[in-house]
C-alpha cells in the first residue's frame, strides 16, 4: 500500500512540475529566482528548524545527520532505509500600493533516500532550489502599458551526501551538489503612434541562461543527553561560495502579439553578439551559507529549539544583468520551532503517536530595491501522521505569512504554503534464517 501510495504522490507531482512555475513571486526576478528549498515538510512545519535529528526523517540541510545511532537496526538482523518525497501548494495575494493579484503554485520540493553503512550513512536525491516565475507589466502615469517582463526556470541540485558517527553522540558529514538548470526571461516595450494605437511590430529582448556547477555543504551534529530525560540537540552546516558556470544567449526580435490571446509571434531575430562582449559565458557567484542552532527536548516526546542562517548574499554576481536600484546585502534567516508527541509507542490509540509540530522565522532575503529590504515572515503548523510500518509517515504542513512591502510602489506577498511529504522506512539486508 505504501509504494502504491508513493508512486502516486511522485505522478501527482510529477504533472504539476511540468504544469506551471515553481513560483509566482515578482522578486524571482531578481539574481538566480526565490529561494525555493527551506527543508523538508518537517522543518517547515517548525519554522524552517533543521537541528533535530531522528532515526524515521531525513534531514536533508545536514549532512551529518546521514549516519547515527539507528543505523545497525533490529538487533544486527536487517537495516532501515530512509526514503522522503514532498511536494507544496501555495496560495498568494500580491499588493502593490495601486493594484492586486492572487496566484496559486503547485511544486515538486525534493525526493531522497538514505542507506546506512557501519558507522557510515550515505544520502542521495534530486530538489529544486531556487524557482523564476514572473509576469510583470509597467504602465504610464495615462495608464497605457509600457512595458512587459516575463520569467521561467531555476537551478535545481542532485546531491551524494556521506555521514560519519564519530562517537555515540557525535556525527559529522559531507554532500556534494551538482547544481544545473537555466533562467529564461523576456522584455517588451511597447511603441505606439500618434494616436495611441500600438505599432503593429513591437521589440523584445530574449536571455537565456544555462547554468551548471558544484558546491560543498558539510555539516556537524552533536546529540548529548544532559540529564537522565533530556537531550541537547545542536548542529553547525557551513557551504562555501562555489561559482556556476553560466552559458548565455541573447536575442532581439520584432513580434506581432495576437490582441486575443496575448501570444507573440516573432518575425525578425538578430542573435546578439555575447562572444566579443566576453558575455558567453560567465561566471556566477553561490554565496557562502553558515547556519547553527541549539535545542533540548525529552527523546520521542518534545523538542524545542533555535537557528539562525546567515547567506552571504553580498557575494552574488551576475555579469550578464545589472538591474538599476537593486542591490545584494547579506541575508539572514532566524527560526523558532518544535514538536510534540503524546506517546509514540501507543500502538493501540492513533493520535497518540501523531506528531504536532510548530514553529516561526524571520527572515532578511538579501535584497533590496529602491533601499527598501525584503524581509519574510512565517508562522507554521503541521502534524505526522503514522502510516504503515517501521514508523513510516505522512507529513501534513501549514504556513502563513508575508514578504515584501508596499512602500516605493514595490508588492507585498500575502502567502499560505501547503506542504506534503512522505517518510518512508523499509528493512533492507535482512539476514537469512533458512536455506
């Protein structure tokens, strides 16, 4: 039932990958798109809170949590496997100072698996990262367009991460990520007579941009207990900055849009030439990630718990697009979360061994426009829900907040984020009893 159920959840969100963006947010127009992973459907339900480490979840910010003290399980006889796959729907009102907007997204966040090895636990798996998603159009102080902007794509990552326990309360560990994808966007002035009629040709500018590099994430966890009922929970991860390499192309058009459906026909292209500007291929900048955090909590009962990221934004850089009154600063994210559970091993009573979660972040993203920042607030709900055996899961999330402001004519993003996730463990490497 439950690989049924699983092959379902990946075609479900399989369908809606290839549907639609991954975001709606007007500042995916910035840098390399929003930042898409905030971690799995657990630590979102817990305000983005990626410290605590379980034998059931995958931790997937931290590499460290890869091996541990589940990882010779049921007495030496088999091993459980960890396997997770999530996905998010997300409802959001954009308003600016003079209009409003309500979009909707349905995305596919991350699928992993992890296979403990002795002391050693390997992870590996596919998510997206950031996500460009934007339509954008500019009007005159008369209220006739100008000009239209639109946006596609993102940088997705395939990682191989290996953990390490060092001691029975100490884990570290290492993943390497291959990031790829590409960002494609589009600009439109608009020219008219007269007499205000539009021309019947107008001009567009085309960028593509082809991505593909590695970067590093490492990671520390150390679990000890500090009295006979509490455990201390702490995690440091450090990422390095890592360049990607950026293949680019630029094309200039004449186009004839249909007045019906908004399509755009183009009838003269003219490949701009990147190569003798030293454009075609460039070199963009990952910044440096550092983030650590400290919790206690009663094992399998309670947990409670602090992080904070800081993103050295101030380091990205992109030759290819400078955008006027826009600058990087470096960002920061702090988060507040936990959980809950009645009694986990009340196998004869449900909503016992359910999981409640919750958490909130306040987050800087890094950017800002016109000197106004762009902050991030979230408040977040979810539970676990017991589902099969070996402590399998559903992971059922809820967030609300905001990001953006109205100020400067810029939008303010009321938003309410779904999050689903399967965590699924399996025996694997059984020993045989009979021949």
């Amino acid at each position: 039932m439950i690989k049924k159920l699983c092959l379902v959840f990946i075609a479900f969100l399989a369908l809606n990958v290839h549907s639609q963006e991954g975001t709606t947010s007007p500042y995916s127009f910035y840098g390399i798109g929003s930042l898409k992973f905030k971690g799995t459907a657990e630590n979102r339900s817990m305000g983005g809170l990626s410290i605590y480490t379980d034998s059931i979840h995958l931790n997937l910010r931290n590499p460290a949590s890869y091996a541990g003290n589940h990882i010779n399980s049921l007495k030496g006889e088999g091993r459980i496997i960890k396997f997770t796959v999530g996905g998010s729907h997300s409802l959001v009102d954009l308003k600016s100072s003079s209009s409003s907007a309500n979009t909707n997204t349905t995305t596919f966040d991350y699928l992993a698996m992890s296979v403990p090895m002795g002391k050693f636990g390997m992870a590996f798996g596919l998510l997206p990262i950031t996500s460009v998603g934007y339509k954008l159009e500019f009007t005159n102080n008369e209220d006739v367009l100008t000009n239209r902007y639109r946006g596609e794509g993102g940088v997705n990552v395939a990682f191989l991460g290996l953990g390490y326990q060092i001691t029975k309360n100490l884990s570290i560990g290492i993943a390497a990520n291959y990031n790829f994808g590409n960002i494609k966007n589009s600009a439109i002035k608009f020219v008219y007579d007269d007499e205000g009629n539009p021309l019947q040709y107008q001009s567009r500018e085309s960028n593509r941009s082809d991505l593909s590099g590695i970067n590093f994430n490492v990671g520390i966890s150390y679990r000890p207990m500090i009295t006979d009922k509490l455990q201390l929970a702490s995690a440091f991860t450090f990422s390095p900055k890592a360049d990607l390499t950026s293949n680019n192309e630029r094309i200039f058009a004449s186009i004839v849009i249909n007045d019906i459906t908004g399509q755009e026909f183009p009838v003269n292209e003219i490949e701009a030439d990147l190569e003798s500007a030293g454009l075609k291929q460039t070199d963009l900048t990952l910044p440096a990630k550092t983030s650590f955090g400290l919790g206690i909590g009663k094992p399998n009962k309670w947990f409670i718990g602090a992080e904070y990221t800081f993103l050295k934004t101030s380091q990205f850089s992109n030759r290819v697009f400078n955008i006027d009154n826009t600058t990087f600063v470096d960002a920061s994210t702090i988060s507040f979360g936990g959980f809950y559970i009645p009694q986990y091993n009340s196998f004869n009573k449900y909503f016992k061994r359910v999981v409640y979660r919750a958490g909130i972040r306040f987050e800087n993203t890094g950017l800002e426009i016109k000197n106004e920042t762009i902050n991030e607030f979230g408040i977040s709900f979810g539970v676990g829900l017991p589902v099969g055996g070996f402590f399998s899961n559903a992971n059922l999330g809820f967030e609300i907040g905001k990001k953006g402001t109205t100020n400067q004519n810029l939008v303010q993003e009321n938003f309410i984020n779904f999050q689903i996730s399967l965590s699924l463990n399996d025996l694997w490497f059984v020993k045989r009893k009979y021949n």
